[in-house]
C-alpha cells in the first residue's frame, strides 16, 4: 500500500538503544533516568491499584490532579487555567503533542519548526498534510533567528513549535525570546505549541521561560509536560497538555478518540505525591551535579563542548577527533567501545552533520564514570 510516510523510518532512540542491549553498550543515547523513581511515589502507585482505582478515568483526567496541577501552575508561572476545560492528562507528552497538531493542522498548513528538533513534530505535522518549515539553529550557540522566523512566516503559518529546555542542544529560551515570539504572533492567528518537558531541568540558576509567563503568548499556546522528566518515570508515559479553553475543546475533540482517558491509577499516585512532596523543586541542583560531574570527567577528554543549560543531556563536538559522519560515528563507539550516544544530525534540517553527539547524564554516578573512562579513550 502506499505510504503515507515514506521517508520514514524506526526512531533513532530504538535504533540506538536496541544497538546498545546487543553489543552490551553503556547506553547514554535514548533519555531515561538509570535510577529508581522515589520509593514513595512507588507505594502510592502500589496504594491506588489495591485500593480500585483500576476503571477508566475521565477523558480529561483525574480531577483532583487536574486541580493540582493547574494550582502548580499558578503558582510557577503565575498564570491561570481552568482545571474544568483547559487541561487533559495524556500518556504521556508525546500523545500531548500529537494530539495537538492532529486538532489543528490542515492539508497545507505551515509549521515552523527549530532544527534541531525533537523527532515526534515532523512526523504528525505530515501525516495531516502540514508543511513543516525548518529553520536551523546554529552549534554550539543554537541561537534562534528571530529575523528569519519574521521572513517565514506567511498567511498559511498556522502555528510554530518551540521546545525550551531543548532536546537535544541542552540550551534555554530567555526572556527577551518569548518577547520576540510574542511580537512576531501579535495580530495573527499563529498558534504556539510549547513543549515545556523539561520545565524542572534548568541549570547555574535560570528561571524558566514558560509561555505560561506571558500573557499574550498564553493565549494562542498549547503546552505540553511530562511527569517522566519530573519524577524520574520515563516508562508510566503519563503527561498533560494546558491550554485556553476554546483550543483545549479541539483538543479534547481528538483525545477522546485517540485514547480517551489515561492510566488512572498512576494519576491518583501523582496527586497524592504532588500534595505531599515537593522535591521536584530540587530538581536543578539534583541534575547540575550529574552535569558537573560527567563534564569534570571528561574535561580532558578530544570532546570539547559548552556546559548544557538545561534538559538531562549534554552534546558534545568530535571534530578532533575524526572526520566521520555522526550516525557512522555513533555506531563505531557502541560496536567498538561499547558506548551508546546519540547522532545529533538525525535532528538537524537536511541531516546537517555538525560532528555533534548527544550523551544523557540522568545516569548513577557509577555508570557516568564508566561512560567517562570510555570517553577520555577515545
Ligand atoms: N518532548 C521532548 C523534547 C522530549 O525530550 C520528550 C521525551 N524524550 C518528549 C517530548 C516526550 O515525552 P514523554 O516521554 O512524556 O512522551
Ligand atoms: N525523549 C527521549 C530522548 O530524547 C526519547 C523518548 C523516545 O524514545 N521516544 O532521548
């Protein structure tokens, strides 16, 4: 049959990850956290699924998380959504994001996206006959154009995603950026789709930017968060999706047909943490020590990079090292050394190869300095 993603294939992170299980690689490549999730969290999951919270929850989700969530944040970015209509819990960001551009992408829409970028927007964009837009941000700085977003916007832009902290450059939106965004979509009905995951994840003590911050932005975004990121869960795949309640309608009209409701007893797990435990606030200075011990590490090491400001991963450029292309690169290490990182090329426009790989470090010190050992080898 004809495909309607024919340039498609499997994603780098099975790739990567089933290459690291077979040559029995340290895998720093696919993100997720080698430590276990609080203990208590783990019993309040246990608490909900003996105690017949085991039937579907709401579309929307629970409605005591969705409370608490919506007063969390308030409370972070001082700005208000209704727990009633302008937030639904999701498996996770990624169905957050799909659900988002499948509500309101159209046969020749633009979307304007930021090369790098994470590999789940291109794929939905297409698949409804959007056009993605790609503008590329250059290493190390990955700095957005903000002139060339102006130049690329047209009548047919019906939305751009950004994604602050970003996977996989590890930089950060200002301030002065979402001043830019919101200048840009003022008087048009340009969409923003925020993909806010790693909100906690922040380093050398910056404030996120949430779209959330900025009232006018606030307006015309969809926002999107993981609690895999927050609390160390990568495989619970649970998440939510805020937005003004006219564009959670529309995207509440595909969540309920796409998934309808999602795990409900791990979301009575999460509420009870949430109100109980507030040490995803700890979060920064719990990964800045991972950070600045993997880089103290490899200091020495041919790889030279700039610290990550955010997110649990930290690129890195080779280019005195070798002149191969990235993805050959990235196979030699796990096939030769078995160490597991990822390609940053497969996110760039066109595959530009910028000899940058991409290492997570949400990793026990114990696998961080066998990772390192590898590294200063190389
Ligand atoms: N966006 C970005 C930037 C991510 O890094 C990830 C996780 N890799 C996701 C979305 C998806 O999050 P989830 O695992 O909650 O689906
Ligand atoms: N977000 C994770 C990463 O960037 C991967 C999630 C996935 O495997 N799709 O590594």
């Amino acid at each position: 049959p004809a495909s309607k993603l024919p340039n498609l294939g499997t994603t780098i992170f099975t790739k990567m990850s089933k290459m690291a299980q077979d040559y029995n690689a340290i895998n720093l490549s696919q993100g997720f956290p080698d430590f276990s999730p609080d203990n208590h969290l783990l019993e309040l999951a246990y608490k909900a699924m003996t105690s017949n919270k085991n039937q579907y929850a709401p579309l929307a989700g629970l409605p005591s998380l969705r409370e608490t969530l919506c007063a969390k944040l308030k409370k972070a970015y001082n700005s208000s959504y209704n727990p009633e209509n302008e937030i639904t819990i999701t498996a996770g960001a990624t169905q957050a994001l799909f659900t988002a551009i499948s509500a309101f992408i159209k046969k020749d829409d633009e979307v304007i996206v930021f090369k790098p970028a994470y590999d789940c927007y291109e794929p939905a964009i297409e698949l409804y006959g959007g056009k993605p837009v790609l503008i590329q941000m250059k290493a190390p700085e990955y700095k957005i154009d903000w002139k060339e977003v102006t130049e690329k916007v047209t009548e047919k832009t019906k939305m751009i995603i950004i994604n602050t902290p970003h996977n996989p450059s590890g930089t950060i939106l200002k301030k002065d950026d979402l001043q830019q965004l919101e200048k840009i979509t003022r008087n048009t009905n340009i969409l923003v789709l925020s993909d806010e995951v790693y909100e906690h994840i922040i380093f050398d003590n910056e404030a996120h930017q949430s779209v959330a911050r900025f009232p006018e932005l606030q307006k015309r975004s969809l926002i999107t968060y993981s609690f895999g990121k927050t609390f160390h869960v990568t495989g619970w795949k649970l998440g939510y999706c805020v937005a003004p309640k006219e564009l959670m309608k529309e995207f509440q009209k595909v969540h309920q047909y796409n998934v309808f409701c999602v795990n409900h007893p791990m979301q009575f797990a999460l509420n009870e943490y949430l109100q109980k435990e507030n040490n995803y606030l700890n979060l920064p200075e719990f990964y800045q020590h991972k950070r600045d011990y993997f880089l103290s590490l490899i200091k020495d090491s041919r790889f030279s990079f700039t610290p990550s400001k955010g997110t649990y991963f930290q690129t890195a450029s080779y280019k005195n090292i070798t002149d191969k292309q990235d993805t050959d690169f990235a196979i030699e290490l796990i096939k030769e050394k078995q160490l597991a990182t990822i390609p940053v090329s497969v996110f760039n426009k066109n595959q530009q190869d910028d000899k940058m790989l991409r290492f997570c470090f949400a990793k026990k010190e114990e696998t961080l300095k066998k990772a390192a050992e590898i590294i200063n080898s190389i």
